[in-house]
C-alpha cells in the first residue's frame, strides 16, 4: 500500500481563536474553498465553545469539525473538563490529543494522553494525536526516541482495528508558530520513523494504511513540497488555518 491510497487530512487547528459568530463566518469561507475538494478530508478544529456554531456552518458542505482536547472520564467532578459524549452531541467528529501546548503548559504527560486517546476511541471519536521533539531534543540527537516514545505510549492497549480511527500529527515543537518550518527532508525521516514504531506493533499493513500529518509553521508557501514526500499524508495548520485564502491554497496542495 502506498501513500496514494491513504487519506490526506488537512486539519485546522485554531487554538484559542475566533469566537462563534467569528467561527461560522471563517467556516462559511474554507467550505467554499473546500468544495468539490474530494481529494482530501478538510477538518476545522475549533475551541469547545464555538463547536455548535461551527458544526452549523460545516453542515451539508465537506468540511468536517473537531475539538482540540478532551477528559478521559465520562462524566463527574472535574471542573472545566468537556467529555467525549458531549463533543459528539455538538456534532465534533475528530479531537486533537496531546498537543505539545497542552503538554507545555497544561501539564499533559504520555501517560494522560494514552487516556484520553483510548477514552476518546471507545467514544466514537476519531483521534488527531501529536508527538514530536523540542529543540533540546532536537540538539541532543534523540528526536527518534522522543516520538517513538510519545506514539507507542500513547497507543498502549489501542488495537489495530481502533487504530484505524487514529491519524497522527508530527510536530516539532520548535516548528510551531515560530515561522521554522522543517525541512521537507527533516519532517519526511521522522514520519518514516513513526512509521516504523506502527509497523513494529500493528504490521506492514496497518501501517501503510495509517495517515501521518506534519504539523508546524505549515502554509500556503510550503504546503506543496512538504506533502510531496512519501510519508506526508496531510497537515494539522495553526496560523494559516485562520486565513481561508492560505488555507485554500494547502487544500489545493493536497489534492
Ligand atoms: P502553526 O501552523 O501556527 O505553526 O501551528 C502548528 C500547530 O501547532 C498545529 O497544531
């Protein structure tokens, strides 16, 4: 199998940007770029409080809504949390887990993101997982090991068939909103290696079938080379995901 006949998935992450209103309008705008665009899954991940008018506004067009976290409990006392069935309910398809933001600074370890990615799975949403190395990691020479790490303790007791529901983003922390992209080089050795860590456990095949995002400084300008490498079946954009133009155009490069 071959990287033509996995799914590209141009994911926007809007971190803590746009309010409803704001969020129905700029969906309004990358569904018409998205139109017609079969060539790749479009997906708008949005803060909690916008999801309902996001999904209104994604409705009947190809673009599809997710949220950026989620807690690993069903329900009870966990202050500020938001559950899997209440992001169903508000019509979110996809979440993001372990985002290096969430692990910088909301305290996010292998350990939760394992899970929220298992709780996530059972719950009927598709999960976007991120791993990727600091530049310390970066530095030292153990970039590998880093997200061979993160991936293979974040899929602990997900099998093949839930693994089917997982697409994994690459995204080197140092990459993201720094305007440092990775080279099209650096970001196509890591998403091998992570590749690899899924062959290792789930075989050849699964593998093959899984769709691996890169995630950093990615857009309009160098969505093209960067999803022309083997192992870059798609992108998780920050910034870019905000402007429906450079958004349209990584749509475009995905096609
Ligand atoms: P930027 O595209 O703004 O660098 O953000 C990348 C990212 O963190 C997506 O999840």
């Amino acid at each position: 199998m071959k990287k033509s006949v996995r799914k590209a998935v141009i994911a926007g992450n809007w971190k803590m940007n746009k309010t409803p209103s704001e969020a129905s309008e700029l969906i309004k705008q990358i569904a018409e770029k998205a139109e017609g665009k079969n060539g790749c899954e479009v997906v708008l991940c949005v803060p909690f409080v916008d999801l309902c008018a996001a999904s209104d506004a994604a409705k009947g067009t190809n673009v599809k809504i997710g949220a950026q976290n989620v807690h690993f409990e069903e329900k009870g006392a966990f202050t500020g949390e938001i559950s899997v069935s209440m992001l169903k309910e508000v019509g979110a398809e996809y979440v993001i887990i372990g985002h290096s933001e969430r692990r910088q600074y909301f305290g996010e370890s292998n350990e939760t993101v394992n899970k929220r990615v298992k709780a996530a799975l059972a719950g009927g949403l598709k999960v976007i997982l991120c791993v990727g190395e600091t530049l310390d990691e970066r530095e030292k020479g153990i970039t590998g090991e880093t997200v061979s790490v993160q991936t293979k303790i974040a899929l602990l007791d997900v099998d093949s068939e839930a693994l089917k529901n997982v697409i994994i983003a690459y995204e080197p922390v140092w990459a993201i909103g720094t305007g440092k992209t990775a080279t099209a080089d650096q970001a196509q050795e890591v998403c091998a290696k992570i590749r690899e860590v899924l062959a290792d456990k789930y075989g050849n095949d699964a593998a093959e079938a899984t769709t691996i995002q890169y995630g950093g400084s990615m857009n309009a300008a160098n969505a093209a080379e960067l999803l022309a490498k083997v192992d870059i079946d798609g992108g998780l954009i920050g910034g870019a995901s905000l402007k429906s133009e450079d958004f349209g155009v990584i749509i475009d490069a995905a096609q």
